[in-house]
C-alpha cells in the first residue's frame, strides 16, 4: 500500500505458468502503486503448492480468488476495486467480477482461444458487464479479443502472449483505467 493510499485497490493474478513476477504485472503494480493506488499479487494455491502442479480446475481458481478478495476487503478500505491479472489470472477474473463486486477488470494477454484452435473460443468471459481493459500483443499466438460494449482493447505492436518487450507502455495504459476517476463507461 503506498503511503497517500487513493481507495483504489487493483488485485492481480498471474497466468497458467508463471508467477506474479511476470514482466507485465511487475511494470503494472509499480506504476499503480507510484499513482497512489493499493495492489495486492495473488499466487494461486495451485503455484504455492509447487511448480511443477498444473493449475487446478477452473472453479477452483474462482473460489480461491474470491476467498482472497473477500478477505482483502476485510482489511483494506476500498472504494474502488479493480480485478485483473495475466491469461489465466485475467480469465479468474473476468468470471469472478461481477460476483466480486469489481468496479473495473484489467486483462493482460487475455487468452482469447488456444494457439491454433480459434474455433476454442474464450471471448464470453470478457462479456461483464464491467468496464474492461484488455492489453494484447498483435502477435499473440492465443489470438487478440475483440473489443464490446464494456470492453476496451488496446492491441500493442510487436509484442506476443508474454507483453515484455514495452512494459512502460503497457503500465502506462494499465495505470491510467484504473485510476481514472469514476468508474469508465
């Protein structure tokens, strides 16, 4: 928690085979922290377990982040709360949002569908209802999701499914929906 703390509380998860040590999330906590919001990194229970399990079921997943923000919203005041992570951690939650009670969703490579099965699409978690943030690489090998309603997607040049190559852009982006005033319609 930064020391002029704003309300806003931005929870992060991270993908299917990585930590939240990510290159992405690792720019987007330090940006959103520099702006004076909290951010909380969750490990799912699957990682904490050890590196080598696969990720557990999806409804697992669900109910360990929920469990999470639930508790985090014990101990932290928040006014507005912003949900998000990276693939896997973006999918979490997007499914988990509205029952969450999240006033904004940040996907980063969100995995639209698995590499080379576009017709395996994942498009319907994004449809929320809640203002969303999708950051994807134009060359990301689980596809770009198209943009709705709610769903705003900014799609970054040159960069794949791992969004390292501009992490400053990428925080930059990130920082500014989340800590917009007002909940973004």
């Amino acid at each position: 928690m930064p020391a002029g703390y704003t309300g806003t509380l931005l929870v992060l998860g991270h993908g299917a085979g990585g930590d939240v040590d990510a290159v992405d999330l690792v720019a987007v906590r330090a940006a959103v922290l520099e702006a004076g919001a909290g951010v909380a990194m969750v490990t799912q229970p699957y990682r904490v377990a050890g590196a080598r399990r696969p990720p557990a079921p999806a409804r697992q997943l669900d109910a360990a982040w929920l469990a999470v923000l639930a508790e985090l919203r014990r101990r932290v005041a928040v006014d507005t709360l912003v949900v998000g992570g990276r693939s896997s951690g973006a999918r979490v939650a997007c499914r988990t949002a509205v029952e969450a009670g999240a006033d904004r969703i940040v996907a980063l490579a969100f995995p639209l569908h698995p590499p080379g099965r576009p017709e395996v699409t994942r498009a319907d978690e994004l449809l929320t209802g809640v203002p969303t943030l999708v950051l994807n690489g134009d060359r990301d090998a689980f596809g770009v999701p198209p943009a709705g309603p709610s769903v705003h997607v900014e799609v970054l040049p040159g960069e794949t499914h791992a969004l390292s190559k501009a992490p400053a852009v990428l925080a930059r982006l990130a920082v500014a929906f989340v800590t917009a005033p007002g909940v973004p319609r």
